[in-house]
C-alpha cells in the first residue's frame, strides 16, 4: 500500500528532524488518519508542546 509507505517515510522524516522540522512536518503534512497523527505525536517531546500548539494556531 502506498500510504502506509509514505506514511513510515514520513514517520521516519519526523523521527530525525529537530524540533522545528518535527512541527514543520507535522502541521503541513496531509492526508493523514487520526491514529497516524497520533503516533506522531507520541514521537514528539512533551516539552515542546506548546510550541506545536502555537504552530498549529
């Protein structure tokens, strides 16, 4: 299935990226499911939260 690789190329992008590249891929990226958004975000760091929050406005 395409998606599914596209969305582990994805997952993969978003595991490597720093911070501002995670927040980058994860507001701009489309055609996602629920559940794949959130694995993504059980990927990201807690910390930077509000960070992503502001980013998505």
């Amino acid at each position: 299935m395409a998606v599914d690789t596209n969305f582990e190329e994805i997952k993969e992008k978003f595991r490597n990226a720093d911070v501002d590249g995670k927040i980058e891929i994860y507001t701009t990226v489309q055609g996602l499911t629920v559940e794949q958004y959130k694995e993504l975000l059980r990927m990201f760091p807690i910390k930077y939260l509000d960070k992503l929050e502001k980013a998505m406005g």
